[in-house]
C-alpha cells in the first residue's frame, strides 16, 4: 500500500506540474510545488483515492482509512480448500482506523485459533486505548448539547406563541378583552357606553364572571371577523366583579327585539320574511 501511495503520487505531481508548466517541467521549481497551493487527491482505482497535505513546512501526510481484518476459524481447517473460499468466508473485518479520527474502532472480537489470547500487544497500537471512551463522551456531549439547543428553541416558540396570543387578547387598540377602566358610561338605561370615544352596546349575559380557556378566547376572535350586513360587529368582552358581558358596536336603531317592540315602527312583510329566513338558517347551520 505505501509503495502504491508514493508511486501514486509521485505521478500525481508530475502531472500538475506538466499542467502549471503549460505542457513543459519547470526546472526551477520542486517536484512537491504543487503541494504548497493545496491538498492533492490520488486515484488508485474506482474504490480507493489517496488523499494528501502539506501539514507544516517539510512533512507531507497522507489521509486514508485503514480495516483491520483477521483469519476465519474455518479458514484453518484441513476439510477446507482455502483456494476456493471467498474474501468474506476467509477474512473476518475486527478493527477500524478511519481518518480524521485516528483511533481504533472495535467491530468483532478476533478469535484465535484453539482459545488461544494471541501474542501480548496493544490492539490500540501507538495510541491510548481511552481515546476510544473519550470520543463517545465527546459524542455525547455534543448530543446533549444539540438536544439543550433544541429544547430551548422550542421552548422559545412556544413562549413567543403564548405572547402573541396574550398581546392579540389583552393588548393594542382592538384588545378582545375589556375591563372597566377601558369604557365610560353614557347612558346606563340603553346600555350604552363609550370606548376611545366611540359608542359601544353592552350586553350583559347571565353568567358568571370566569377566568376565560383558550378554546373560548379562540371562538370569541373567530365571532369578531364574523361581517354582516344584518349583525352589528362584535367587539369583545367586557369583565366586572359580578357579570360577564359582550360588546358590540353601537347602533341607534337598537336590536331586533327593540325594533319589534316599537309599535310606532310599521314592519313590512319584506323584513318579516328576511327575518324569518335568518332565523331558520341559524337553526340549520347553527356553527356558522
């Protein structure tokens, strides 16, 4: 292997510097010239390429994965023509080198022949063994690194989510929420209030005053883009000490209720019927 890795490269220059001379060797500069302006990549064949760099100023390293492969117990029998296995059935892959790593990665245990230990070496070579320990402390370290990280962010997006949502309730101009101290009274017998100077209808419900669940502030938003031309627009809520109420836009008319009330007001039998049909399709499609 290294005889095939410096031939390699010894032809690999050559040709770059063929290429940098324009065809011609320039004699005023040194074989391994190209070295200094990057790594250089030899291709043995279709599966192994040499890869090599200028590390410091006078050595030049070359980067490749070693496997380390022992004889099968079966390749030792007599009852076996070895000429006619194949690499699998003859070799057994134990040991692991890959670069940039540098350190021996166990794959099988090596089994020698009669429950032998083998002769007396260090399977890590030249190297610590704990490097092996130390890399997979590594790993995890930066495993729980990367899981801290994402733990975080989504505690970020899901806090920031929780902001908007309390920012679109209880903040800005059109808040969904009121209190007292949002609205003026104007005329307490009609219920009708005002809110930045804008006249609002309060309409006080039968409820108690409870903290409001986030699918009921969701079904509150969705009923504010609720447009019609027969609907006055609905604000928000108002919440006191004793009552919960909803807010809608002031309309000088008053409700239906009031409209109907109103003996003085003639109703056509137009608007009857155009009640009558809004009323059946709240029956029929009461989700809507």
């Amino acid at each position: 292997m290294a005889a095939a890795a410096a031939a390699g490269l010894a032809m690999r220059l050559t040709q770059l510097n063929v290429q940098a001379g324009g065809g011609k060797l320039d004699p005023t500069k040194g074989l391994f010239a190209p070295m200094s302006s990057g790594d250089v990549y030899v291709p043995i064949n279709p599966e192994i390429t040499f890869h090599f760099e200028n590390y410091g100023t006078n050595e030049i390293r070359g980067l490749y994965d070693m496997f380390i492969f022992s004889l099968h117990l079966e390749a030792s029998s007599a009852q076996l023509n070895v000429s006619q296995m194949t690499f699998e059935e003859t070799f057994l892959l134990t040991d692991v080198i890959l670069w940039p790593l540098v350190a021996v990665q166990r794959r099988a245990k090596k089994v020698w022949p009669e429950g032998s230990k083998g002769p007396n070496h260090n399977p890590c070579l030249i190297y610590d063994c704990e490097m092996t320990g130390t890399t997979q402390a590594i790993a995890l370290i930066l495993l729980g690194g990367f899981i801290i990280v994402g733990v975080t962010n989504l505690a970020r997006v899901t806090y920031g989510r929780h902001l908007q949502q309390q920012k679109k309730v209880l903040g800005g101009n059109a808040k969904l929420i009121l209190y007292s101290d949002d609205i003026s009274y104007v005329k307490v017998a009609k219920q009708a209030s005002s809110q930045q100077g804008e006249q609002i209808h309060i309409k006080r419900l039968a409820l108690p005053n409870k903290p409001l669940k986030s699918n009921m502030i969701d079904w509150l938003r969705t009923l504010r883009d609720v447009r019609s031309e027969n609907v006055n627009v609905f604000i928000g809520c108002l919440l006191d000490a004793d009552s919960f109420n909803v807010v809608f836009e002031y309309c000088s008319r008053g409700s239906v209720q009031d409209i109907i009330a109103k003996k003085s007001i003639n109703l056509d039998w137009e608007f009857k019927l155009s009640l009558l049909t809004d009323l059946i399709q709240v029956r029929i499609y009461p989700a809507v």
